[in-house]
C-alpha cells in the first residue's frame, strides 16, 4: 500500500500503497501538462473517454460481489466474476486455479511481441461493517470528495478493484481504438490476499503458470498513489508478513477453566486470559517497541547506504507536522527525528498486536473469567529474514519461556519483497511518470505488505513492484473511495488514470 491520501485512514492496505512519509524522495518534477496525448494515444484517450460509463460500470459491478476470504463469503462467485472480466478485457485461456484454499484466475494476451508483462490482481476485499459507513458498501454510489473531485465509494472500491477495472478499462481502449497491445500480457490473480495468501504460491508455481510467468520483464499490482500534491513514490520492495493468532485456554493449558464461568473465582482459579497477557509480554521489550523474540534480528540484513540516503531526501521534502497530524499522533517512537523515524520504519522488523478477545466485550459489564484468550498478530519481516524463520523462532521462544500451551495459528503470510533499481520494470515506471509530468519519488521498502515475493523469489524469480496513478482512501476501513471525476488538476481521474497505464504499457515496450 502512509498516504499522500488522507493518513488518517491509514491501515494495512493504506500503507501498502506508499506514501512520501514512507518513502525516500528523489528528483521531484514541476508538474507538466499531465494528461496531454498526440497521435495514438489520442486516439486511444478517445475510446477511453467513449468507454467511461461502461468502465464505472465494471467498478460498481464488481463492488456489489463481495468476496471476502476471511468469512467465505462468494468467492467461487468471486472467481468466476474475475475470469470473465479477464476474457471481456481480450485475455485468453482463462482458467479458473484451484488451491487447497481459494481458487485463482489466470489467464493470457500474447499478440507476438517481444516482450511480456505480469499483471497481479486481487478479487477479494475486506469485511465490512455496513453501520460504520455513510453510503451502503456495495452500492458503489458516488460520492464528493473535498479537494479531489467525485469519487465512488465501496468496499473494495480501492483496494483493489478500482485501479485493477482501470487497468483493464486501459486494455479495452486500446482495443476499441483499433491498436495493437505492445506487450504480451500474462494476468495472474488470487483471491486470498486479505487473509495472508495462504495458498498463491500454488498458483504462481503451476507449471503453465510458471512457464509464463518466466517470461515476464517484471509484474505489478495496479493502485491508485496520488494525494492532493500529485505525487507518486516508486517503491523498491516492501516488508513481509505473517498473520496469525496466540490462544490461551484453560483446555490446552490444564489450568483455568474450560469455559467461562464466575469472576468471583478469581481468586482460587488460573486465569487463561492473564496467561495470554504474560506470554505476549514476553514477545517485545517492555515499551512494546522492539522484537525480543530470541535470534529475531540474526538475518536482518541493515539499509545500504543508498537506501539511508533516499530516506533522508524525503524527510527533507516531507510535512512532518502535517502527517503526524494527520496520524493523531505527537510524538514518534523513542522520541526520534523525522529522518530517524523514517529510517526505523524502512529498516525494523515488528510485532504488533491487531486485536484481544476474551470474554465479555458487549456494552456494560460481565462478570466472568474466561476460558480462552486470543491476541491476533501480525509480524512484518524484513530482507533477509524469512516467514518459515519467523514462524520457527516464535514457536522455540514461547516453548523456551514455559508456554508451550499457548498455540500459534498461522493464517497467512508471505517473505519480504526486493526488486532492483535498474531494473527495466522500475526504469519503465520512472519514464512514464516522467512523460505523463508527474512528480516521483523513490521509496527503498514499503512498510506495508504484499505477496510480490512470490514473485522475486525463486522459481519465478521476476522483478515485481506497484504502479499507477489516480486516487483512493479508505481501504479496510469504512467509507472506501476511488476518484472518478477529479477536480484537482494534478491528480488522475478514471480517465487520466486509464491513459497512465495505457502509456507504461508502451514504455514498457520500447525502453531499452
């Protein structure tokens, strides 16, 4: 995914996007004449205006089918929607890819060029509580948004399926505008990215898959990156992530009760949910600040020199006062300085506690003792440590400080991401920015997470990165938006944004 959106909506999916708080900064542009085309890409900006009503369309459409991994909840409807957007948008041999959780979607444009790129969707989304939104989540209705224009708002409206019905809305222009692809197009899909994609690999490793994955110059997930200023950071990797759960109970543990029962006997019975809170206290130092999980830091390989220096680029260029505002927080973590704080995100791993239940959390109180106790969790990992690493040391170090009965349920989660600077994929990014007059800046790790290792490591061993332009906020939290109609002239609308990929498609086929 940490917005030049608003940072207040910040969350998981938020701060996968990137930001020029999480990024380093590098060579900002004046704004030029952003959307100006000549020639073919006119006519192409011509189908994609023709073809606006159809492209919101296909984002209300998709917005309406929630498919929601955590709660399986329509994603066979989910992947079926997916592999006929696919075929609409002109790919072939789609197929449906079945995993022992969710199934994928795959499929292929080849119009004999000589180069190929990987395109990475996503078909599900976040729960949603329909009480906490101001529009009905799956009514894709639109929306005005102070400072950006008419926006439509939904669950998954950003995350991810507005940017992705952009890129194919650029797929279809360029077909209705009687050109020719300039790249080969491999799409590769899944539907379990908001719970960990437990299963992805077994979709990216299928040998038909794979074989074509291979011959891809790099793979990107569309997103929409831009805030109010226009600008846009060009990550170079981003931190992995497992997520899981710790549970105490007085079932596992043979003391406490196995269910809930009186708080009064407290005080001659084990308390399970105390002996979650002890275990988790074990886990960090005591300012809950910094990992202590035994031989957590042995891999992690330190920011290059490079990476330290892009960092403090973009402190320099950075508001700290206005994103910290935005964070509703005064201070940064052991009171550092923007540039140190910004190099701490880059460069530590974490442990963060997403959530506690135990007992009664219902209006008033209840007095009860429960029989079980779960904290969910989520760690970020960076180069070069790994998820099997992780998941070993977490186990040995409950183990090693006496909570063997405390179980570790391990829903999803995935390695670090790297990808290189020269690398032509992020080459191709920097040049169409910079042909579309869009101001960039380059972020050596993204403190958010996402499945590219999947792609970088082997077998498909493939450069893979973020790109796009245009402007969303909102995701995993109520009131989702994606911008349609903009009226601030540095930030993509639909249609603008439709011509930013159109464009890095044929960058990407001429850079050298």
């Amino acid at each position: 995914m940490m917005d030049f959106r608003e940072l207040n909506r910040l969350n998981r999916r938020d701060m996968l996007r990137g930001t020029a708080m999480l990024g380093a900064g590098a060579a900002f542009m004046q704004p030029l004449p952003l959307w100006a085309q000549s020639g073919s890409m006119a006519d192409i900006r011509k189908a994609a205006e023709e073809g606006k009503d159809a492209s919101i369309k296909r984002i209300r459409d998709w917005i309406a089918l929630p498919s929601i991994a955590a709660e399986n909840r329509s994603m066979a409807e989910g992947a079926a929607y997916m592999a006929e957007l696919a075929k609409d948008a002109g790919f072939t041999n789609v197929e449906i890819v079945p995993t022992d959780g969710h199934p994928g979607v795959f499929g292929t444009i080849d119009v004999g060029a000589k180069r190929t790129l990987g395109i990475y969707f996503m078909y599900d989304v976040k729960q949603f509580d329909p009480a906490e939104w101001s529009s009905p989540p799956l009514e894709g209705k639109m929306v005005e948004r102070p400072g950006f224009g008419q926006a439509i708002m939904g669950r998954g409206a950003v995350n991810q399926k507005g940017p992705e019905a952009t890129f194919l809305a650029a797929l279809h222009a360029i077909r209705a505008a009687g050109r020719k692809l300039p790249v080969n197009i491999v799409l590769v899909c899944e539907g379990e990215e908001e719970i960990g994609s437990p299963h992805f690999r077994q979709i990216a490793t299928k040998p038909n898959i794979l074989a074509a994955l291979k011959k891809c110059e790099g793979i990107f997930i569309p997103f929409a990156s831009q805030g109010k200023t226009g600008n846009v950071t060009v990550n170079l990797g981003s931190k992995g992530i497992i997520e899981l759960e710790l549970i105490a109970s007085g079932e596992k543990w043979g003391r406490g009760p196995k269910g809930d029962v009186h708080s009064s006997l407290k005080a001659m019975v084990d308390s399970p949910a105390w002996r979650l809170v002890q275990a988790l206290q074990t886990l960090v130092t005591p300012d809950g600040n910094k990992p202590a999980i035994e031989g957590w830091f042995e891999n992690v390989r330190p920011l290059t020199d490079r990476e330290k220096t892009l960092i403090r680029e973009a402190a320099k260029a950075g508001d700290e006062a206005q994103q910290k505002a935005a964070l509703g927080v005064t201070h940064w973590i052991d009171n550092l300085s923007y540039p140190d704080a910004l190099t701490r995100l880059a460069q530590e791993p974490t442990v963060n506690i997403e959530g506690l239940v135990a007992g009664y959390t219902g209006p008033g109180g209840k007095t009860v003792l429960p029989g079980k106790a779960v904290a969910k969790l989520d760690l970020r990992l960076v180069p070069n440590q790994t998820r099997a690493e992780a998941e070993k040391k977490l186990r040995a170090h409950l183990d090693k400080h006496g909570f063997t009965d405390v179980e570790v349920n391990v829903s999803g989660g995935y390695d670090p991401t790297e990808v290189a600077e020269d690398s032509r994929l992020v080459r191709s990014e920097l040049a169409t920015y910079k042909k579309l007059g869009v101001a960039t800046s380059i972020n050596p790790r993204m403190a958010g997470s996402w499945p590219g290792s999947t792609f970088t490591a082997p077998p498909v061993s493939i450069p893979a990165a973020h790109y796009g332009i245009g402007h969303g906020s909102g995701a995993h939290a109520p009131d989702e938006y994606y911008l349609i109609d903009s009226t601030n002239p540095k930030v993509a609308g639909l249609v603008d944004a439709t011509m930013g990929f159109a464009e890095f498609l044929y960058v990407l086929a001429a850079i050298k």
